[in-house]
C-alpha cells in the first residue's frame, strides 16, 4: 500500500479531512508521503500544558524509516508502553486493537510511534472506516482518547 498524493506536494482531498503530502528526502533516497488528520475533539491537560488541545495521526511511508503510524499532540508528554499502558486504537465500533508504542529518536515528548503490524492495520482499515478512537497514556493526565473522523482516505 502506498500513501499517494497525487502530482501535488500537499492537497486536501474535497470530501476527507486528510491532508496528503510529499517530498524529497534531503539525502537524496527517495520520497517521503504522508497522510495526515486532525482529531475533532480536544483534551485539556493541567499547568504547564493549559488550553484545549487536538491529536494528530500521521501514516508516513519514508525511504530510510520505513512505514509509521504517528500520533502527536500540541503540548504535553506522550508516554510510551516501555513502562506504561498501551495505546488503544478503535475502528467505528469494531474490537479495540492495542499497539505497543515508543518515543520519537530525538526525545521530543508530542510524538509516539506505534509499533508492530501498526502500519499494515491502520492503511487496509482506514479505507473502510469513518471514525476511529485512539487512547493514550499522557503524562499527568492519564490515559486519553481522540477521535478522528478519517471518512476519506485512500
């Protein structure tokens, strides 16, 4: 499966909330894709992370990392499931799926990646699915879920 994004470096596809990107890799192996979508809710964390927030999904195809499933928030920790809860993925009213999940290489704390058969799972499920809940460990603001209305991918 590869994410496209047509001739475009970015679009909006007119009936998806998904945004579609691609690019060169710097170092000249290839091109990066990506598909990204914004949560509809908002979770709010306690000082120093105040104010309403979103969640991000991003599945990336690069030439040098590979196949990821990205979540992301604006401000606050993400935890991974070193030493802590799984994250919890829901497709529409489907059995919940658990991922393992690890931080991104450069520490920052927005950013979890999920492992295992993430990738697979997500790019064969979302062409189906119109919503899915993700729930993850925050830090000091327990586990949290966001909702993503991903109607529209392809």
């Amino acid at each position: 499966m590869s994410i496209s994004a047509g001739s475009a470096d970015s679009s909006t596809h007119p009936s998806s909330s998904w945004n579609y990107s691609q690019f060169d890799d710097e170092m000249g192996r290839g091109k990066v894709y990506t598909a990204a979508i914004e949560s509809r809710n908002t979770i709010s964390l306690d000082f120093p992370y105040n104010g309403a927030q979103h969640g991000s999904l991003m599945l990336r195809e690069h030439p040098t990392h590979g196949k990821d499933v990205i979540l992301k928030i604006e401000r606050g920790q993400l935890l991974d499931s070193e030493y802590n809860d799984p994250v919890v993925v829901r497709f529409d009213t489907d059995k919940p799926l658990t991922f393992s999940s690890v931080g991104a290489s450069d520490h920052s704390t927005e950013t979890l990646f999920l492992r295992g058969n993430a990738f697979s799972v997500f790019s064969s499920r979302l062409k189906t699915a119109k919503t899915v809940r993700i729930q993850a460990p925050i830090y000091q603001g327990g586990n949290q879920v966001f909702t993503f209305e991903v109607e529209g991918f392809s």
